[in-house]
C-alpha cells in the first residue's frame, strides 16, 4: 500500500489566527488536518471534487487556481481536466466553465516546479503567502523580511499585481527590483 503524505497547513492561523482563532483551527485542522488527511478518498478524487466544487459555485479567484495545481500534482492529467470541467458546464454554466478552463490552461502550460525546487534555486527565503496585500494581486504571492522597511515578494506563476503609486514627499516611495523569471510591465 502507498503510504500517503500527510497535508498540514497552518495558512488559517498565519493569515486569520488573531482575527478569527476559531476559523483558523477549522481551516487548519478540520479542513486540512482531518478531512484533506480522511482515507475515505485518494487524493486525486478528493482533488478533482475540489475543484468541480469551486468552478460549480463560480469561484475563480486564486482558491481555484491553488486546487487545479493540487490536481495536477495529484496527478490529473490535462485531458481529464479538460473533460471534468466539460462536464461542469454541461451543469452548472458555460461562463464558469470558460472562466476555469482559462486558469486551468495557465496551469497546465506552465512547467511543474514545486515551492521546494524554486526556493533551492534562488538566494532568499520565499517567506509566508502574503496576505496582507492580498487585494492587489490575482493569485499568490509571498513575503519575506529581507531588511528593516525591505521586503521579497515571490510570485507564483499566474500571478497578476495591481500595484499603486506610492507618491512620497521625503523619505519613502517604492523601489521594485526583480530577480529572477519574468513579467510585463504596464502603465
């Protein structure tokens, strides 16, 4: 028998854990600690329920973005996304289809790296999701210290900002200085 990994998040309680203690623990060790972890279901089922799920429902924020990648790493298969979110349009819409199969492209054309593989191969730590500026972006970034008043922010792939102007009079602003991979600028 294949012995399974255990999923732990503790995403509830880094983002919500002072704000909404009880939230975070359902999060944290209902949703992922007892039932993602339940041998009721392998995990490539449990991925693709997910995600019909959040496209039935019209969620197409980074949730969904989060669980197609879950899907895939599972290991299912492009083809059976396709055909999975065929069949939610059949019942729950077209436009939630398109919009799914949208983001499930992105994520099936993009290269599998998994977070350990990308942080062995840059210089900084890729820090905790960064859910403080969570509103200016589309999909997930992260966040880490790298000196007083000086963050990295890492990007997932997909991963859009909406970035303002910080107009500063004396002593502030914002300098944003990439590193590594690629994006567009545009004003």
């Amino acid at each position: 028998m294949k012995t399974r990994k255990t999923i732990t998040k503790t995403t509830g309680r880094e983002q919500l854990g002072e704000f909404a203690p009880l939230f975070a623990h359902l999060n944290d060790d209902v949703l992922f600690g007892e039932v993602w972890n339940s041998s009721d279901l392998d995990d490539k089922t449990r991925t693709m329920l997910t995600v019909c799920s959040l496209v039935s429902q019209g969620i197409t924020d980074s949730s969904l973005v989060h669980h197609l990648r879950n899907a895939r790493q599972y290991g299912v298969t492009q083809s059976e996304m396709a055909g999975l979110i065929t069949h939610i349009a059949m019942y729950a819409g077209w436009p939630k289809a398109w919009a799914a199969f949208r983001l499930a492209k992105d994520v099936y054309d993009s290269p599998v790296q998994t977070r350990e593989e990308y942080q062995a191969s840059i210089a900084y730590d890729i820090g905790v999701e960064n859910m403080k500026f969570a509103p200016y972006f589309d999909g997930i970034s992260y966040t880490s210290p790298a000196a007083p008043g000086v963050n990295h922010i890492t990007f997932e792939p997909g991963c859009r900002n909406h970035w303002h102007i910080h107009h500063a009079s004396s002593g502030g602003g914002q300098l944003l200085i990439c590193t590594g991979g690629k994006g567009w600028y545009q004003q």
